[in-house]
C-alpha cells in the first residue's frame, strides 16, 4: 500500500502536466471551431436609369454568418448589405428577386453566407424625363394698398425624372408656397419644387422666384 502511494506520488505531477495539456488542446480547438451569427441586414435594390422602384418588401433580410472566430467577431453589421439589380421593366410590373450569398456586400473574405427567406417582391414602373415649366405659388396676402404685380421663377423650366404614370401627365410644376405677409416691396425668395409623387426628382430641385409688389393705382396719390 505504501509502495502504491509512492508510485501515485511519483508520477502525481506527469499526470497534472497531462491534464493541462489536453485541456489546453481541448480549449485550442474549440476556440478555433467556426463561430456562427445571425445578423438583420438592409435590402438595397439598384435600379438602371430608365426604372423606378415604387415599393419592395421586405426591406431586410437575415443571414446566417459562419467561419474563423476572429473573423466573424470583428464584422461590423452596419457595413453588410444585400444589393441586389433590379431589370428593365416595360411599362409597371411585379418582379420577385432572389438574394444569392454574392449579393451580401461588407464582408471579408473566407465567411459562408446563408439567407434567409431570401426572397424580394417589388413594384417596378419604366421612369420616364419630360421638361415642364415652373407655377411659382403664394400664401397669405400683401399690405392694403398694395398687389403682387408679377411672380417669375429662375429658372422657368426644370427637368423633372420619375414613373411615367405620374409624369406624362404634367404640364407644370409649383412651388411650396412663398409667404407674401408683410411685404410691400419687390423681394426674391428661394423655393423648393413640390412632388405630386414621392419617387419625382427635379433638376434643379430649387428655384429662384422673383415677387414685384406695386402700390395700388392712386395709393400713392392718397398718401
């Protein structure tokens, strides 16, 4: 029994020594083991010039990342994206859109991308450029005595881009309006386009708008 004991004592410490090697081994392993994480990223549709996208759902997706520890900690979840292009539609159509793991945009190199539900339905229209003239529009009214003898806007014109459902139609484009209140002299005001259609751009998206505001005939006479 004492003999036994001797020999346990002896090789006490070799069996410590092997039990912090496995269990550094065992700990080397898994740290290196690929890490998995789900992030929610943004859906980003790129649409060529002559298409507008009226509306698409979802507008995020969730992927499953999986690779190097290291790695996969160090991704910075604002930076990924799904884009995806958007083909040329005649007219107004429903596209469903398919979100391959190339799609998935920020990421570096060696991580394994998986979506899911990776399925896009939008609503497509053909855009449509027309050149349209410039309706400069008021509120409020001048002092008594006086009238607003001309509005003129710089320019007059602008290039208006959108669906061409909403844009056909157009023959002018107005301003937001443009207090008049207060005023008894000629005074330039700066003004922004007004959109009968949320998915419109202008060019230029402002415009200089002139106001004459004269005395009334005999006002000055009365005075």
């Amino acid at each position: 029994m004492i003999r036994f004991g001797r020999i346990f004592g002896q090789y006490l410490g070799l069996k410590l020594v092997s039990l912090l090697m496995a269990y550094l081994v065992w700990a080397w392993v898994v740290g290196r083991a690929p890490l998995v994480r789900f992030e929610q990223i943004p859906v980003d549709l790129q649409a060529p010039a002559g298409v507008v996208v009226l509306e698409f759902s979802p507008a995020t997706v969730t992927v499953r990342l999986q690779g190097d520890p290291g790695v996969v900690r160090r991704i910075n979840s604002a930076d990924v994206v799904a884009r995806l292009r958007v083909p040329r539609v005649d007219g107004r159509a429903m596209r469903t859109l398919t979100i391959e793991p190339e799609n998935v945009d920020g990421l570096p190199s060696g991580v394994d991308v998986q979506v899911r539900d990776p399925q896009v339905k939008a609503v497509l229209e053909s855009a449509m450029v027309k050149t349209v003239r410039v309706s400069p529009r008021t509120s409020g009214k001048v002092p008594f005595g006086y009238r607003v003898a001309q509005l003129q806007a710089d320019p007059g014109v602008v290039t208006v881009r959108g669906p061409a459902s909403a844009v056909r139609p157009l023959q002018t484009v107005t301003t937001d309006e443009i207090e008049l209140a207060g005023h008894s002299l000629p005074f330039t005001a700066r003004a922004t386009l007004a959109r009968s259609d949320p998915h419109m751009t202008f060019e230029p998206e402002t415009v200089r708008v002139s106001i004459d505001i004269q005395p009334l005939p005999g006002t000055a006479d009365q005075e």
